[in-house]
C-alpha cells in the first residue's frame, strides 16, 4: 500500500483524504488546530453552550463533488434541502420581498422566481432576460475584465435591480463586493446555479455545525482504511531535494515521510512551510499576487425569537445577511442569530462594539420586534482570510494541483478548479489532487 501525508484538515485536505484512501493510500492528515473544518468550522460557544460556525456556510445542489463527498462518509443526511429555491429579502423599512421559484424545469424555475419577485419593477424584471442571454457566451469575450458592478451595468441592470438583488447574491456566492468581484466568477455561479437544473439551484442547510458535518465521520472513514487524523500537528517546514519531497517536519522537530504529500494550506500559508528557494520559482510566486477578502459573523442571542425565518437576505444595508440558527438547529433556546459582512474590507479595523452596534442597527431596521428584545449574549468572528478574493485576472495565478515537485500535490479552494473559492472547490480540489497522485 502506498502512503500519503496531507497537510491541513479543512473541506479540501479532508475530501483529498478520503479520496486517497478509496485509491487504496494508507492516509495520515495532519491538521494544525484542535477541530476539523478550517476556514468552514464550528465550536462550541462557552456560554451558551450551543455550536457556533466560524462563518456560516450554505450548500446548493449544484455542489456535486460535496454533496457526493458527504454521502460518501454518511452525514448527508444532516442537511435539509429546499423543494425549490426559495430565497427571502428585506430592507431598510422592514419590507419583505420573496424569490420563489416555481416546480418547473430550467431556465424557467428561475425566471418564475424574478417574475413575482416584489422588489423589482416590470421593466427590471424584463431587464434580467437580457442579462440570462448573456450567460449563454462561453468562454472569452469583450467584458471578461469587467467587475460585477460593472458587467450589470452594461446588461441595463438598474441601480435598484442591483441593490436589491444582484448585490447580495455576489456577496453570497462570492464573498467580495460587486465593485472588485470579476464578472466572469458570477457568470460561473450563475451558469451552474440557476441555468443547469432547479434541482441544481436548491440550497441545502447544515442541521449540525460544520465541524460535525465533515469532521467525525471522515475520521473514522479514514480509520476503517488504515489511515489516521492528527490533530495538533502544525507542519512547520516541507522538506525537499531536487524535484521531490522528502519529508514534512512538524513544530517539534520531528518527520514524517510519505510516498506523496498533498498541501490544503491556504495560498497564504503555503509560503510558511515551502523553502525560500521553492517559493521563489515561477510556479510557485504566482500565489503572491493571490489577495484575501474577509468574513465577519455576529452571533446574537436574545430572550425571544426574533424571526421564523431560515435565513434573509439584507438589502442595501451593512449587513448583509441573517441565519436563525434557532430554527436551523432546532436549538430549544430561541433568539439566536448570526449576522454575516460578507467581502468587509471597510470593517477591518472596527471594535467589536462598532460591529455590534451595526449589526444591531440593521437588525432593528429589518425586524423591529426586535428593538424590544433583550440581547442577552454576542460573539464578533473576524476571518481575516475568509476566501480568496475573486478580482479581475485572478485566476491566472491560481495554481493546479500538479506541481514541479514531483510527489507533492495542491488542494484548496484557491486552487485552478473552475468555481470561486467556495466549498464546492474545496471539495473538487481534494478530489483532484488524489486523482493525480495516482498518476506518478
């Protein structure tokens, strides 16, 4: 039997892991903290006890490669999937608005949702046919340097049609504001979501936290097939010679050597374990012109339910969306909440008082029930390195798995998959990289 060493136990290192260990690979995953998931995990809150995901994540049926992976380990069936995409927004006045997509095929699911989508005007409605034609132009074309922003605009996209709708779906797909994000990363989004299959465009909710849904099972997966996950083990160095790696060295010295080596760090941190002389080479100083976009999430939790709701789209305010976690997680205590800033780079150096006193005012404007309810408990999760930044030309310098060294793979979101940086690409990624272990 082969052996393999990943580095890094996020949705990537993970899906690479198991994958490998189907490929007949005996398996060690090395993971640097104490919970599974990565950038997509949960914990349990101290206070109240109850699970709390570092940014809230939702799945859609377009997700292949990870609704096949989390059948593969047997936790599908903590998600709860939608009858049809059903998506509800609000704005400032506390007015609601619903997408609602009819139980007929694509595209006309989607079209049925706009068409009685109140926030919209007829002549807006009419507009976003234009913009559908659009998405049938594959491949390079005249606006592919456009931004989001800047791509609606030339689909006659109104001000109000943006704000009120293409705006808070940029920022939910692709973690960035429609003004930096590539227009070509939503058309992606758009294509395989909304213009595939209904089934494809239905979200799925985690019942349990993200940890919980990836972590556990894919833990004793491995272990029923020879492999192990280690927690607590931070790669500090990669070892190599010539074109092949040798080992990876651990925080306290030790190695450990392997037939293939697979690297689900962040383009961020891959730098840190690669030698000065590996980072430098054209292949991998590509990852240098690679940027970052954040992630807030304020949980809250209050003396009473605040909304039935699932979760809410925010219009045109700070905040931009809100999940009931009461209800996702049929927690017994009602009230909680989380808050999510998608693409914050104007937030970075807010306190914490600061985002939860935004967080509350756009709550109060959206939900004025709950200017009467007591905030018993708050939380401000700041992840700096959310997702990798989808700017105009960036994937250029996303890196494939295969790389000059001959033993040693890439997995991550940030990777050459095709998708924005998204679990599905974490996912897909992993996938990849076990693919092509096999072809040494």
């Amino acid at each position: 039997m082969s052996s393999a060493i990943v580095v890094g136990g996020g949705w990537a290192g993970l899906s690479s892991a198991v994958e490998l260990a189907d490929l007949g690979f005996k398996v060690t995953l090395l993971e640097a903290s104490g919970r599974l998931g990565g950038r997509a995990s949960s914990f349990t809150d101290k206070t109240t006890g109850v699970c709390v995901d570092n940014g809230q994540h939702l799945l859609m049926g377009c997700y292949h490669a990870t609704l096949q992976f989390l059948k593969k380990i047997g936790t599908l069936e903590n998600l709860e999937v939608q009858k049809n995409l059903s998506v509800d927004f609000v704005n400032k006045e506390g007015k609601f608005f619903s997408l609602k997509c009819s139980n007929v095929p694509s595209p006309f699911h989607i079209l049925s949702g706009l068409w009685n989508l109140g926030s919209l005007t007829l002549r807006e409605k009419l507009s976003c046919l234009k913009l559908g034609q659009a998405l049938q132009e594959l491949g390079p074309n005249g606006n592919s340097q456009l931004t989001v922003e800047e791509w609606l605009k030339t689909l006659d996209q109104s001000e109000n049609a943006r704000k009120s709708f293409w705006h808070p779906l940029t920022l939910a797909t692709l973690n960035e504001q429609p003004h930096i994000a590539e227009a070509e990363s939503l058309k992606v989004v758009l294509r395989e979501a909304f213009f595939s299959s209904k089934e494809d465009s239905r979200i799925y909710i985690s019942k349990v936290g993200l940890s919980d849904l990836c972590g556990p099972s894919s833990e004793k997966y491995l272990r029923e097939r020879g492999g192990e996950i280690v927690l607590n083990a931070l790669v500090s160095k990669i070892n190599s010679t010539g074109d092949k790696v040798e080992a990876v060295e651990l925080r306290d010295g030790s190695k450990l050597t392997a037939d293939v080596y697979v690297s689900s760090l962040p383009f961020f941190a891959l730098k840190n374990v690669l030698s000065l002389e590996q980072y430098e080479t054209p292949f991998f100083s590509k990852i240098k012109n690679l940027k970052s976009s954040p992630i807030f999430s304020i949980s809250l939790w209050f003396d009473r339910s605040i909304t039935d709701r699932d979760f809410v789209g925010f219009i045109d305010m700070e905040t931009h969306w809100l999940f009931n976690k009461s209800k996702i997680h049929n927690l017994s205590q009602e009230g909680a909440l989380s808050l999510v800033i998608s693409g914050a780079h104007k937030y970075l150096d807010f306190s914490n008082e600061e985002l939860l006193d935004l967080a509350l005012r756009d709550l109060n404007r959206a939900f004025p029930i709950s200017k009467n309810a007591r905030l018993t408990h708050s939380l401000i999760q700041r992840e700096k390195n959310a997702t990798l930044s989808p700017r105009v030309g960036f994937s250029e310098f996303r890196l494939p798995q295969k790389t000059p060294l001959n033993n040693f793979f890439l997995a991550g979101d940030w990777t050459h998959t095709g998708y924005p940086a998204t679990i599905e690409s974490a996912v897909l990624s992993g996938q990849k990289a076990a693919y092509a272990c096999c072809l040494l």
